[in-house]
C-alpha cells in the first residue's frame, strides 16, 4: 500500500441487538492492504437504494428513531417491535455494513495484471458495504467507467439496471411477451421505460400520482396507469389488452395490487376468449413480488381463474441463475448505456455524518420517488 494511504476508514454500520434495539453507527475499520487480485478504492458514491434502506433499519419503528453520540460519531437508535424480531433473529448481535454498490478511484492495487490495469482508474463496484470511506474488493467485482464519467455517473451500475434487463430477461426465458411493472416512476422504473421502448417490448407503467403520470409520458411512456384513479381498474385492463402483458413485477409487496394486476390478465384474457370456463384462461398470468414498498399483508381476491403464479423475485439470484456469461451481457450493456438508457438522477448528496442525521433519515427513509440520495464518504 502506498505511504500516503490512511491506515483506518470510516464505514456505516447497522447492529440489531438480541435485546429488541436497532443501532446505526460509524465505525473506524482498519485498511488492509489489497491481496491476490484485490484493488483498493476510494468510495466517491454509493446510492441508498430501497434494499440499502431495508438493511440499515431492518423492522425498526422508524417513528421512534432517537440519536445520542457526539457531532463526530453519531449513533442513531430505534425499537424493533415484539412482533418483527423473529424476522431479524438470522442477524442478532452482527455489526453489518450497508451499501450494496457504489463507484470510486482504485488508489491501491495488488501486483497482477488484471488489478493494476484498474490502477488510478475510476469504476463502478458491486461489492458490498460501500458506505465506506475506502473499501477492499476483487478486481473482478469492479466494471471499468469511461474516462470522462463521474462517481455518480457510475454509482447505479449494477443493481436498477440488472434489475431492469433481469425483469426482461425473465419475460423472455418464461415465454411472456409484455410485462406490468409498478412503482414505475422510480429511478428503476424510468431505466425498465427506456429499455422497453428501445427494445420494442410492451410495457405498462402503474404509478401513484397524476405528476407521475406525466413524467412517464413525457419520456415517452406509451401505457402509464394511475392507480390513485377511480378508473384505475378499467385503465389497467385496457393497457394490459393492448400490450398482452400476463408478467408483473410488483415493488409494493402488501396490499392489494399484485392481485388487481392477475385480475386485469384475466379479464383482458377472457375478452378474446371463444368460449366461456368456469375455470377462467389457460394462460399462466405470473406476479413477481420484488420489494417491500408496502409492509402489509398481501391480499387478492381469487378472480383470475386458476392459471396463476405469485412468488418472490430478486436480480442476484437470478443473475447467479443464468449463468456468468449471460450475466456478462447484461453488464457490458450498462457499461454502454451508462449515460443514456441506464442514467440515473439523484435529488442531492449527502455525507457519511448526515446518513445518521434524523431529519435527513425522515427524508430518505420515505423512500419517495424523486427523492433518492447519493452518499459521499469522503465529503
């Protein structure tokens, strides 16, 4: 390592005690030097993306958030209520480092080819707790950015992409021709339209709100439905007969809308129908659960006949699922579009200090469309 490289680094951590108490904190970590094909990078951005948020809070009641410490080493803690801490037993008592991607500088690097060819160079990194100051990883695990690309430019390389070429991916391995995608005016929602329209796949959008509305159909957004709309049923039955969609991939989790889009398969499906079933169609409609927008229960009404999927989806272990090569296509295509179709827009920047600040926590904690923030270690 070189003389001038700090020793220790500072890096995020979220404890959840035995006891029914969420901890976050900063620690300061030793800086180890890179081994056998490692590269050492100097985190300049890392996203809090909504799996970042889960993993920070876990099922903390995060109205009875409380901070202590001092200016320089904040502590933030919450209760985590009786009833969410049998969920939480697999990480009892574990210091975990949040952070699942993020982009920097390689400012050390063991003495291979492949890691010194990284050397002084600015990549994007999959690696995990990147909410550090200086992170160790494997060469491998890093995708070399343009020349001319910022930090935050390439902070979002990995998980919203993947995940939106996976959802594709997906429809195409299990013989769909359309898909449905809620949430859909996210940062993820806005990359799965650009890839859509680029790749002429049907795509129906559901959001929340009206200006959502509009801020899909001003990128070009061909079906948007709003669920807030007393139309909304007869608008997403509409769009799902146009497009053909019998594939859905929800980001609520609970409620009631993964069950209102296997119903507005069916129905779109019956219209062409030749003849009636008390059965319902022969078409497999399938809903992916991908996120937990919603903590509630999942609920649906059995109105979509009796060829239907409802299950759990998420882009790691489908990547590990298709194989490395495939994998590899799918990140050489981000690597390409880095700018255009997998852009990413970020409300502001904010600090290690600030991620434990509690009004800054109420802000991303909301996890609101249009609000995702970017963390700066080294602010």
């Amino acid at each position: 390592m070189a003389e001038d490289l700090p020793r220790s680094a500072l890096q995020l951590r979220s404890l959840v005690r035995r006891s029914g108490e969420l901890e976050l904190s900063l620690a300061r970590i030793d800086v180890p030097a890179p081994g056998p094909g490692q590269v050492l990078v100097r985190v300049e951005a890392a996203p809090l993306n909504p799996s970042d948020i889960g993993l920070m809070f876990g099922a903390a009641d995060m109205a009875a958030l409380r901070a202590s410490g001092t200016p320089e080493s904040p502590v933030v803690t919450a209760p985590i209520p009786a009833a969410a801490m049998a969920g939480m037993a697999g990480r009892f008592d574990q210091s975990l480092a949040p952070g699942n991607e993020g982009a920097g500088t390689v400012v050390a690097a063991d003495a291979g080819s492949a890691a010194q060819a990284l050397l002084g160079r600015r990549v994007a990194v999959l690696g995990g707790a990147m909410y550090s100051q200086l992170r160790v990883v494997d060469a491998a695990q890093c995708l070399l950015l343009p020349p001319d690309a910022s930090a935050a430019e390439g902070a979002s390389c990995f998980v919203n992409p993947l995940t939106a070429l996976g959802m594709v991916e997906t429809m195409k391995r299990e013989g769909h021709r359309a898909l449905v995608h809620t949430a859909a005016a996210s940062n993820l929602g806005q990359m799965l339209n650009r890839v859509c329209l680029q790749d002429g796949i049907g795509l129906v959008n559901i959001v929340r709100r009206p200006e959502q509305v509009a801020l899909l159909r001003g990128q070009g957004a061909h079906h948007v439905c709003d669920a807030s709309a007393p139309s909304f049923n007869d608008d997403l039955t509409e769009a799902i007969t146009a497009t053909g969609a019998t594939l859905g991939f929800d980001a609520t989790g609970g409620g009631r809308l993964a069950g209102q889009i296997l119903g507005a398969m069916e129905a779109a499906l019956v219209r062409g129908a030749s003849s009636y079933s008390r059965y319902g169609s022969t078409t497999h409609k399938q809903v992916y659960l991908y996120g937990g927008l919603d903590t509630g229960p999942t609920e649906f009404v059995r109105n979509f006949g009796m060829s239907w999927g409802l299950g759990g989806w998420l882009v790691f272990p489908f990547l590990q699922k298709i194989g490395a090569a495939a994998a590899q296509g799918l990140k050489d295509r981000v690597a390409a579009e880095l700018r255009t179709t997998f852009r990413s827009d970020y409300a502001r920047e904010i600090s290690l200090l600030q991620a434990l600040d509690l009004r800054e926590i109420a802000d991303y904690g909301r996890r609101a469309t249009g609000a995702k923030l970017l963390i700066n270690p080294n602010a």
